[in-house]
C-alpha cells in the first residue's frame, strides 16, 4: 500500500523560506508523477506543483512560479518543496499527493500547515 508522509511544515516569517518533504513508501517512486497541493478551511484546494518521478520534468502553479521547487530523491523515495519569498497568502495546509499524472492523483498525504505570519 502506497503511504505519504508529509514534513517540514510550521511557521515562517513574510520573504522567508521553508522545506517541505514528502517520504513514500509501498511503491517504485520511479512509475509516478508527485504533486504538492495546498488548502484552506473552506476554500478549494490549489495545485502547487508537480513533477515526474522518471525524468524530473516539472510543472508549477502560476501564484508560486519563481518562488518555489519542487525536486525529487529516487534513492531516498522522497520529494521536496522548497518555498522562498514566502508570503502570507502562501499560508495554506500543504499535501503530497501521487498518481500516473499531474491531473490524476491516487493517493494522498495527511498535510503539513505552514504559517507565514511576521
């Protein structure tokens, strides 16, 4: 059974910079794309980014463009988002999910939130 596990969430300042990281268990990380994806209580959730495990090729939402990273470990089965210039409508409960493609998501972490916040 595929497991993700999300880390590295809390609270930074306005213009900070976070890392988060998604471990995966239960499966070959090379078969599948990985998406981050972010929501607040009653709004709807909101792609962040996505990149193929095979060959690292990777896709980003327009609000986060040049800000954030997303980046894959093979060996280490785990893929990070690295987030800079933070801002506070960045704040957000942040997820990983992965599936066979940026549009199609099987499985899901439980979330991390971030808190930007000066």
């Amino acid at each position: 059974q595929v497991q993700l596990v999300e880390s590295g969430g809390g609270l930074v300042q306005p213009g900070g910079s976070l890392r988060l990281s998604c471990a995966a268990s239960g499966y070959t990380l090379n078969y599948y794309v990985f998406g981050w994806f972010r929501q607040l209580p009653g709004k709807e959730r909101e792609g962040v980014s996505c990149i193929s495990s095979r060959d690292g090729t990777t896709y980003y939402g327009d609000s986060v463009k040049g800000r954030f990273t997303t980046s894959r470990d093979i060996v280490k089965n785990t893929v990070y988002l690295q987030m800079s210039s933070l801002k506070a409508e960045d704040t957000a409960v942040y997820y990983c999910a992965t599936g066979p493609s940026c549009n199609v998501m099987n499985y899901w972490g439980k979330g991390t939130l971030v808190t930007v916040s000066s």
